[in-house]
C-alpha cells in the first residue's frame, strides 16, 4: 500500500496532475559532489525524495539510519507543507542533520542547490512521470515506486527520457525480492514442471485492505490508473519475471460491483458520505476507518489537511470512485503461454494463488495475507504459504519453504540491501528491474483498461513500441525433447 504526495480537495485532477509535475526554475550546472563516509574513502550516494507520504518512509529509514555510512538524504518535497515538515523532524531525529525542505513548485530548485546522484520517486501514480523525466533530463538517476507511471504517453516520455539521457531509472518491484517468489523462480528455471505453457493467476484483497484503496486517492482513474495499472503492477511484473516473458495482447473485463451507494444501502447504511470522520452513521458501518486513533496516520494526514485539503478517510460507498473492484484479464505472452488473471478487492482472505501448467507437471503456489484488528487496535498478518510440485501421472510433493522473514513476505529488507548496499553487480536472478520492466508490467494494466472500455483486444505494441527487452534469466525452451511421462 502506498499513499504519498496527495490530491488537494477542490482543485481539479487535472491541474493538480499539471502543477505538480511541472518543474520550476533553475538548471542543474553540475554533477553531484563526493560526500565521504566519516572514517572511510568512498563517496556517500546523495538522495532526494518527492513525495512523503507512508510510502516513502521506508526509504527513508533505510537511507537515514540502515545504510546512513554509504547513503545520505539531502532533500525533501512534497505539495504539503506539513507533512515535508515532518520528514525533516523524522530524518532530523535520526541523524541529528536538518535536511532542506522545497515545496512542489521547487523541485528544480531543489536539483540545483542539493545535486542529488539519484532521486526517489514516491508521488501520487499519474504525477511519476513528471519527476522521472525531468530528473533524468537534470543528470539524476530515479528509484520510482510502482507503478512507473499510468499512461501509454507517459510511458513512451520516460522511455524516451531514459533513452536520450543514459540515466539509470529503477522500477521498484519488491516481489521479486521475496524468498518463498524466489523459490518458484528458481524451480520454473530448474525445469521442475518443464517449458510453462499456461498460467492461472487469482490476487485476492480483503474488505480491509482492499477497501483502503477506495478511501485514498486511488479511487480516482485519473491519479492511480486503477487497480490494474496502480496493484496489479506488481502481479504482472512477477510473472513476466517468473516467465521470463513479456506481454503482447491483453483481453479483459471490469466492473464495479460491491463499493457502491447501492451497497451502501444494502448493507442498511443510509447513503454514502463525504468521510469517516463525520460520518453520523459510523457506529452502525463496519468499513469505518478512525484517522485519529492511528498515530501515524494522524500525524501524516489529519494533522495536515490544512495545507492541501486532502481526506484521508473518505467514504467508500460514495458515488465518484470510478475504478473498478472486480477484473478479469486474459494475456499472451510472447513465449506463447496464456495466462488467466483475476483481481477482486471484497474477498474473505488477502493473498493469491498462481498455478503454472507445464509440458513434465505444475507448480501451484498459494499465498495468504490475512489481516485482522489486534488488541492495540492496529493491523497484523499471518502467512500461510505453500508451494507444490505435481508432475504429470505423478505424486505431488510440497516443497519446503524458503525461509523469511520482515514486511511483504521478507521482501522489503531484502530489495532495500540490493539498492543502498551497491549489491547490483551480484544479481544472478535479475531482480533490479529497469524502465523496459516498469513499462511492459504498467502497458499490462493499461491495456487491460482500454479493453475495458473498448470491449476489444488489445496488442502492447500498438501502445508503445520500441521498449526494448528486459533483462531475465534462461528458462526451458519449448524445442527440445522432454521425456515421455511415465505409462499409468
């Protein structure tokens, strides 16, 4: 779950998408200065961060206190005042150094006076493509949260971007990272299950998790793409990496069927409201979200609305959310396997289950995230996971879990040591995942969109050409001889 940079109350999307993706003044004359670590020769890696919403906190720790010997954060922005305040008393606490705070007209500026080597991306989706381009034009290298952005023209621009100025651009996609994921990627190419020719995907959210997105920002199309362009992102990037594989058509259907006014109703609320907060109905609806009572969040969201009028808690039965909380997806790949793909955000566990059909078995994986209300009041999560072996006319054999351990299922402590421990040049698995990875796992969920909307299929291509192709790991062939299987 990400929320960062936010769109104010009462200014329209679209100039809120304009404004803060528009860079100020100033041009960035040069490169950035050699800092070193106290005690040591090497430069310390100089970061800025736009956008200081939940996500980017764990970059921040990771560059203020973990990796604060090779890594030092020099700028902060963001379009609310309040909560750039607060990274500054945040990072301030952790370093005892007051880190320089430019509001979202200053992002220029703020290249200019810090010359940061890379900048961290953690905005609202459809604004990405602003900071990306512009920084890479500035000479910075990006880290962007996913998805790398939300259109097929904001895509051709970073692609475009990336191409004429030879900056690195890393898409963040900490799937990868996790060790049981790892596992499956590791007995696909083993040839475990042979060459892949089909691939079952069902991502279930529960109504915790899944209805938060209705409350943010990311119930508008417009600043998340929706589901399949701002969650799904991650789903599809971990298959083409599994597959090693990209996307070339894309069929698919939505709708919206469960975060209505209707349901609202069904459920004997009265009507939807404008928020949580002042909701007279709050004792008898269950999807009641208190901002207050979380400290975090308090501090974030609530305590700043002052400065961008921006509603942490809105109601997610209201009747302006246009994204879709139920989709079906069917992809082609160009090693020719099919996948069926399903995304559903009201279900009674949180989790997946993936099954990849091949020429000697399958391989069926199930992951479960469920969520539940702890004593203090907070959110906790037990995993289940399995991961199965059934070779054809044989026995299936569970394998034994890699073991894990931290957030998203070991995921986040493992990504954040391969970006700030300069482990780049170790990456047997090809976890790091450039501007051809973000585009083709983000061109996904676009096009499923489109397909929505149009009724029709789809082809990548016709989207965006040219993306060049990410960089994977060898994975059976669909040439060579496989043994018959065995007479039953």
């Amino acid at each position: 779950m990400k929320s960062s940079q936010q769109t104010p109350q009462g200014v329209s999307r679209r100039r809120f998408l304009e404004t803060s993706s528009r860079a100020g003044i100033g041009l960035w004359l040069a490169h950035s200065p050699l800092l070193t670590q106290a005690g040591g020769n090497r430069p310390r890696k100089r970061y800025v961060n736009v956008g200081v919403g939940s996500r980017s906190i764990l970059y921040q720790e990771a560059i203020n206190k973990t990796y604060a010997d090779s890594c030092e954060m020099v700028g902060y922005c963001d379009v609310n005042e309040g909560r750039l305040r607060l990274a500054q008393e945040w990072g301030e606490r952790d370093t005892g150094r007051v880190v320089p705070i430019y509001t979202g007209d200053q992002f220029e500026r703020m290249i200019h006076e810090q010359r940061p080597d890379t900048i961290i991306v953690t905005t609202p989706d459809a604004t990405h493509h602003g900071y990306i381009v512009r920084g890479m034009e500035l000479g910075c290298d990006i880290i962007t949260e996913k998805p790398m952005t939300t259109t097929a023209e904001t895509c051709r621009a970073v692609l475009d971007a990336q191409k004429r100025t030879d900056r690195r651009c890393r898409s963040i996609f900490n799937l990868r990272y996790s060790p049981p994921y790892v596992q499956v990627k590791e007995l696909l190419m083993s040839g475990a299950i042979g060459d892949i020719l089909s691939v079952d995907f069902h991502w279930l959210l529960n109504t915790m998790h899944g209805a938060d997105y209705f409350r943010r920002w990311h119930s508008q199309k417009e600043v998340s793409g929706g589901l399949l362009v701002h969650k799904a992102t991650h789903h599809f990037d971990l298959v083409n990496w599994w597959l090693s594989a990209i996307p070339v058509s894309v069929v698919a259907n939505g709708k919206r069927d469960y975060y209505t006014p209707k349901m609202a109703r069904r459920l004997g609320l009265d009507s939807p409201h404008e928020r949580c907060l002042t909701c007279h109905e709050k004792d008898a609806c269950t999807f009641y979200f208190d901002l207050a009572s979380n400290s975090l969040y308090k501090q974030l969201y609530l305590d700043n609305e002052s400065y961008d009028g921006y509603y942490r808690d809105r109601c997610v039965w209201r009747p302006d959310i246009d994204i879709e909380d139920c989709m079906n997806l069917l992809v082609r790949y160009d090693d020719g396997v099919m996948m069926t793909y399903s995304l559903n955000a009201y279900n009674a566990w949180e989790g997946f289950h993936i099954v990849f059909n091949g020429t000697r078995g399958r391989l069926e994986h199930k992951s479960v995230y469920q969520q539940f209300e702890n004593v203090d009041g907070g959110l906790g999560t037990h995993e289940e996971i399995g991961t199965t072996i059934i070779p054809l006319r044989g026995a299936p054999t569970e394998v034994e879990i890699a073991e894990f351990a931290g957030d998203h299922v070991g995921a986040d402590t493992l990504m954040l040591e391969h970006i700030f421990a300069d482990q780049d040049s170790h990456d047997p698995l090809v976890q790091a995942a450039d501007q051809r990875s973000g585009a083709y796992s983000v061109l996904t969920g676009i096009a499923a969109n489109s397909s929505i909307a149009s009724g029709e299929a789809v082809v990548i291509d016709d989207l965006v050409q040219d993306i060049g192709y990410p960089d994977y790991t060898p994975m059976p062939d669909h040439e060579h001889g496989i043994p018959m299987p065995r007479r039953v």
